[in-house]
C-alpha cells in the first residue's frame, strides 16, 4: 500500500541523512584530534613553568592556556560522545536490516522488556570490560616481564 511505501521511504531518508551527518563529523576528525592535543600541551607547559619557578607574570599566562587546554578537551569529548552515538546508531540500524533480510521477515524494533534481550544487551555491554580488562592486565605482565629484563 502506499501508506506502506512512504513509511520505508522516510526511514530510508532518516537513515540516509544520519548517515550524512555521521559521515560529516567524522571527517572532522583530524582536526578535532589537534585540538585534543593541546590539553596535555598547555597542562605540561604549565607544569614545567612551576616546577622550573619561573616568575609570577609566566605563571598567569600558563595558567590561561591551561583553561583553553582544558576547555578544548571537553568539547572533543563531546564531539567523540556525538560521534560514536551517531554511528553505532547506524551500525545498530544495518544489523536491524540484515536480520530483516536472513529472516525474511520485517524487522522493526526491539523489545527491550522481553527478559532474554534484556540479558543478552546487559552481556553483551559487559563484554567491552572483560575485553578492556584483559587488555589491561596484558598490558601490566608485559611492563613487568620488561623491567625484569631491564633491571
């Protein structure tokens, strides 16, 4: 029906434009990685300027670009928050199209109430800290078999 037709082009078109904008922020990225740089820049310079007991009048112009530093990192937090929403939206939406697709059956939302995929999306946000725990605690026996060698 026509009611049908519209409703699929308005979702395409939804997705298409999140998309677009996904797409859009992500090709900023090289210049929002610049300025999260200047974070740690200005906060080392500041830290050196103290530790090396430079004057008073040294100290104050630090200390405005430490704020900048800062203030630029907060706002490149919320642009890596922005983003990574934005795509595991689309991620999230083309795994939704191809269960469609395998199952031959539409696929237009999840149930978050029904126990199993309640369970199954709290197992599956868990993995990420297994995963980042066992990273970390590789990270840590490498350090350790390196200052062995070294020492």
């Amino acid at each position: 029906s026509s009611k049908d037709v519209a409703w699929i082009e308005n979702l395409t078109v939804g997705l298409f434009g999140t998309t677009v904008a996904t797409m859009a922020m992500l090709s900023t990225t090289a210049y929002v990685l610049t300025i999260d740089m200047f974070g740690p820049i200005a906060d080392n310079a500041d830290g050196i300027v103290d530790m090396s007991q430079q004057p008073e009048s040294v100290r104050e112009i630090t200390n405005v670009l430490d704020v900048i530093g800062n203030t630029t990192k907060a706002t490149t937090k919320r642009f890596a928050i922005g983003s990574a929403t934005l795509a595991s939206f689309l991620m999230f939406s083309a795994y939704m199209d191809e269960v469609a697709t395998f199952a031959r059956v539409p696929f237009r939302q999840v149930d978050i109430v029904i126990p199993k995929v309640f369970v199954d999306e709290l197992l599956g946000s868990m993995l990420i800290f297994l995963f980042s725990a066992w990273v970390c605690s590789t990270v840590g026996r490498t350090a350790q078999d390196i200052l062995i060698i070294v020492l």
